[in-house]
C-alpha cells in the first residue's frame, strides 16, 4: 500500500449522532468510524448508545477525542 491510498482511507469523516436525545456532529478518521461499529457490535449496542457512555466518562477531552482513547484503550485491553 502506498501514501496515497492510506491517506485517502484515512480522511476525516463528519457525522451525525444522536445522543440523549441531543444532535451532534463527530469527526473521525475512517478507521476510527470501522472500529467504533464493530466494538458497537461485539457490545450488542447501537452506536449512538456507546457514544452516549463514552460522553458520559470523557472528563475534558472533546468528543472526537475521547472517542478515539475509547477505542484505543478497548483494543488495548483485548
């Protein structure tokens, strides 16, 4: 795989969520959208519930920011 392609799989994504009830906008690489679903998947919760808990728990960080440590520390811990 080149830079090129990486790059284009690695743009930053805007979209909307739903969360309690409030709409947002979060912006993410692709990945990070990948693999927000699946850890969504494997917990049996829709996406915009496991965001909701991640703004619950995320202290200062931004949204995009603590959905990202999220991630991370989930995979981390597998």
């Amino acid at each position: 795989m080149d830079q090129l392609d990486h790059t284009k799989r690695s743009a930053v994504v805007k979209r909307s969520i739903v969360i309690n009830s409030h709409k947002t906008s979060v912006s993410l690489e692709n990945e990070f959208w990948f693999a927000l679903r699946e850890i969504a998947k494997k917990e049996y919760v829709a996406i915009n519930t496991l965001v909701a808990r991640i703004d619950r728990s995320r202290g200062r960080h931004n949204l995009s920011s603590a959905i990202r440590i999220y991630v991370l520390s989930y995979f981390r811990r597998a």
